[in-house]
C-alpha cells in the first residue's frame, strides 16, 4: 500500500513540474508485479463456471452466482481448484475469485442415492473397505459413478458400468450425470470385426460391431479398454486397437521389432544430442555376453533419484521402446530439476534377441527339447521360441530374486518361462540389477512388464512403505487408468524384492490389452497412456 501511495504521489508531482517549466524525461514506472494466488477462501466477482477440470472448455458442472464463497486448494494455469460450502468440487478461472474473510459455512453434501460425477481431488483413493481398506481405484474429476449407499462421510460406489466398487469421501462426488462433452479421435487399426460393448469386459453385452477405419471419440479408460462414442452410441473397445498420430520423437523411431542393437544407437544418439542431461553406463553382461546399459537422465547429484527397469521378459519387446521413446520425450521437454532418472531399457538382452528371432544355440535348442518332452509346450520351434521369457540360460528373470523365492507354480528345470534358477539373483543380469539398485536410496523403482493393462502395488508391507507405494500407485493409476491388482504373496519378482529388502516403494506396469507378444499397433495406446509418467514423478511428496 505504502508503495502505491508513492507511486501516486510521484505522478501527481510531476504533472505540476510540468506544467510549470520545461518538459522532463518522462519516467518510466515498472509494471506492478502479479500478485501471487492466494489459497483459502475467496469469494466470486462475477458469475464463474464451475468445471469438472482444469480446462477451459471442460463441462461445466455449475454456474457460481457472484458473492458465493469458495475454499481455494491450488491454483495450476490460471485455473483454481476449488470447493463450495457444500462440497462440490471443481475449477474455476482464478481471475473470477478475490480473496476474502467471508465466513466459510460447510453443510452436510446431499445424501442422495444413484448416478453421480467425480468431480475432485484428482486421483481420490476408493478403498475396498471403509476402514483399514485397500486401494482399489481412484477417480479423477469427470468419472461416472453410481453410488449405493452411504456411511458417515462415506460413499458406497460403482465405477462407470464395471464391477469396479469401493468406498470413497462423499465429497468428491456431484449428483447428477456430466457427460464429458468432447474428447480425443482416434481411429480404429484392428483388421478383424471389432465389438463395441456396454461394459468394460470381453464378455459385456455387445452394443454393435465396427470396423477397421472406424472414427471414435475417446471418453476415457478403464484398464484394457477404452470408453468411446461413435455417433449416438456410447461403449468400451479395447484401447490397443485405437491409433491417432504420436508426437516426433528427436531420436527414437517406433518399429515392429525394436531391437538390442537398436537400443545402443539410440542411446548412444541421445546422449550425443543431450550431452549435459545424458549419459550411459554398462552394469554388466548378460549370459550371453551383452552388455547391460542404464542410460542416465538429470544430475547425478540430484536429491531425488527413480530407476525404471523394462525388458525383464523376452517376449516383452515392447517395453524396451516405450521406456527410450519415454527418455527421448523427456529429455527434449528438460528433466524436471534436481531429479535423476535411471532407465535399465532392456534387462535381458538375450532373451529379447531370441524371442525376436535373432538367436539360437545349442543350449537353447536343449531346452525347447527338454519342454517338449516334459509336455510344456506343443508349439513348434518359432512359435515356441517367440514366447520365450527367460534368459538364455533358461531362467525366469523376474522369479531370480530374493523376495519370496521358490515359491509359487514353477519349473524344476531351464524352461522358456518360470524357472527360478538355483539361488538368489544367480544370473549375471539379475546380480547386476541388484547392486545397481542398491547403490542409492531411490524415491521409488518402476518395472515394465506386459501384458493386461495392470498396476502390480502392493506387497506384505504397513506403515510408512504402504502410504508412499499408495501414493506412487494413485499417480500411474491417474496417469495410466490401468486396473489396481491386489497384493499377492512374493515368488522373486524385482517389485517385491525392492519393496522387502530395501523399502523403497515399486510398482509393476504392466502395459498392452493383448497377449505378447504385443502387436505393434499397440504402441500408440501404451505410450499415450504412459508418456507424463516420467515428468509426473517429479511431482511426489
């Protein structure tokens, strides 16, 4: 105030000197800087929408009268989330809100039973149980859900037309139906008779059937599917099968059968472009003898450090891609300040090489031999060998480690998958990964698999490591809209381990909506479901 009063008086004054004698320089007064938003309650200038995101072009959810009260809880692009006095949740321009003491009087959110709107905060926790449940979904603002019943501050819902359900606070929720007014187009690339169904299964109740070259308009995702409208009618496709253009990558080029050698050139690309934010090491050699690259993105003396592992499984060759398409995109963007990626691209070359057909030995043609005979497979040789999951030693990578090893349904000799191996991390490829991953306290581990469109998340772990691997799995979840698994027993998976022994939160990823390996189509859906993840990280507390 004392600045303006001056700034005031400064002009006044010379208006009078110039009037009196010769013209001056005029001066030049800078600009008042813009004041920072404020959170807390604030009060409408004019009538404001209220919508269910951050767009300007969002549904409207409600129209707020001038002078009605809202709580600010952030403001991101001019637009502030928001809540009325009676729980509704939305956003609104910042511009349309002042600061004010007006008293903030909350009542009770309606108790009505039916269709309602999720309408705030985004990624909010549906548990399976209203006390001491599991996470099980999360909402974000435009979901449709049913709710069946009420107790204290909680909602009973239904997601959407699934078989989704679980509990969630009430006041995240809108009565009525908002219909998400527009959404992306995409095309449909599938070559057999697509079949549009009222519910996000492959057994819901078709709506119609479609066709390749088909137009639809993307409302959202649930897990595998993709909820769509094509004309009037509004349904589920699987997602893997829809395709619109991706942005260009500076290095990475999408392929059919993304390979090892095409990995190091990409790397090696990457690194002589971004020389300041990129670089590669090698943490060993497979069996065969490759070596094992982690490409590094950020300052290594960064405070907050993630590790991304993908092509764990051979057959699993798509991962590889979606994580160096993931690294050039960040690295053209700027990794986010004192964060520090590390990516493991392709854990098992071998294998990759030998589910893309690129390898054989005897060793391997011995192990197909001995499937045969112990009735593991009927497939013939390159049918078999497409599937392979292990590394070329015969061992399952992701049974390797030492987090619930031995246990479960597996092979008691070298198999193509789910053989554990001997001991503990007894594969140079899995030993390698362990003293990497043991070398700094990451803020949390990300492991690509495929398939089935899942988030792997929980383990047998409370406290402290259960809030942070929720939080991490609510992100990829609001990311992704890939369906929660339950925690399960560990059976030497890399997750599990790093979660037991190093209490670091991870989560498994799994990616795609058909069996591997994945057709290439499905890259478009996978990387557009999974391409903020990185930069998203940044963001955990």
């Amino acid at each position: 105030m004392k600045k303006l009063v001056l700034s005031a008086l400064a002009i006044v004054c010379a208006l009078l000197i110039g009037c009196a004698g010769p013209a001056a320089p005029a001066a030049v007064t800078p600009p008042l800087p813009t004041p920072e938003p404020v959170l807390g309650i604030h009060v409408t200038q004019t009538n404001a929408p209220l919508r269910v995101s951050g767009s300007e072009t969002a549904a409207v959810l409600k129209t707020l009268p001038a002078d009605t009260p809202v709580s600010v809880l952030s403001v991101s692009n001019g637009m502030a989330h928001a809540k009325t006095e009676t729980g509704l949740f939305g956003y609104t321009a910042y511009s349309c809100l002042v600061p004010s003491s007006v008293p903030f009087n909350e009542t009770p959110v309606e108790r009505v039973l039916g269709a309602h709107t999720a309408v705030g905060p985004l990624n909010a926790p549906v548990y399976n149980a209203p006390e001491n449940g599991l996470l099980v979904w999360t909402l974000i603002p435009g979901d449709q859900v049913t709710v069946k019943k009420y107790k204290n501050e909680l909602a009973f819902i239904v997601i959407g037309d699934s078989d989704v359900e679980g509990w969630v606070n009430a006041a995240c929720l809108y009565p009525g139906t908002v219909e998400q007014e527009t959404g992306e187009i995409f095309t449909i690339v599938d070559t057999g008779t697509p079949v549009l169904r009222k519910t996000p299964s492959r057994s819901g109740e078709e709506i119609c059937t479609l066709a390749s070259g088909d137009i639809v308009e993307v409302l959202g995702y649930h897990g595998p599917f993709a909820r769509v409208r094509v004309q009037d009618q509004v349904g589920y496709l699987l997602s893997g099968i829809l395709t619109k253009p991706l942005p260009a990558f500076s290095v990475v080029k999408p392929t059919d059968l993304y390979t090892y050698t095409q990995m190091l050139s990409d790397i090696d690309a990457l690194c002589e472009r971004f020389p300041d934010t990129a670089r590669s090491v090698s943490i060993g050699q497979s069996v065969l003898g490759r070596e094992l690259p982690v490409l590094i993105l950020g300052d290594e003396s960064a405070q907050t450090h993630f590790l991304i592992c993908a092509g764990t499984h051979g057959r699993e060759h798509m991962t590889p891609l979606l994580v160096m398409a993931q690294a050039d995109a960040l690295l053209s963007a700027g990794v986010p300040e004192n964060t520090c990626y590390h990516i493991v691209p392709m854990l098992n070359p071998d294998g990759v090489s030998i589910a893309q057909g690129l390898e054989m030995t005897e060793d391997l043609q011995a192990i197909y031999q001995s499937d045969l005979k112990q009735r593991r497979t009927k497939d013939d040789e390159t049918t078999y060998f497409s599937l392979f999951k292990a590394n070329a030693a015969g061992v399952d990578l992701n049974r390797n480690f030492d987090a619930g090893f031995g246990n479960g349904q597996l092979r008691d000799r070298p198999s193509y998958a789910v053989y554990p191996g001997k001991h503990p991390a007894d594969q140079p490829e899995s030993k390698a990964l362990v003293v990497y991953t043991e070398q700094r306290p990451y803020k949390a581990v990300l492991t690509y698999h495929s398939t089935g469109s899942l988030l792997y998340w929980a383990y047998e772990h409370k406290g402290k490591l259960y809030t942070e691997s929720e939080a991490l799995t609510q992100l990829l979840h609001g990311q992704t809209r890939y369906l929660l698994e339950p925690p399960s027993g560990g059976s030497g998976g890399y997750k599990d381990y790093v979660m037991e022994k190093l209490g670091i939160p991870a989560v498994t990823i799994e990616v795609g909506t058909r069996m591997c390996p994945l057709p290439a189509e499905e890259f478009v859906d996978i990387y557009l479901r999974n391409q903020n993840i990185l930069p998203s990280l940044a963001g955990l507390n």
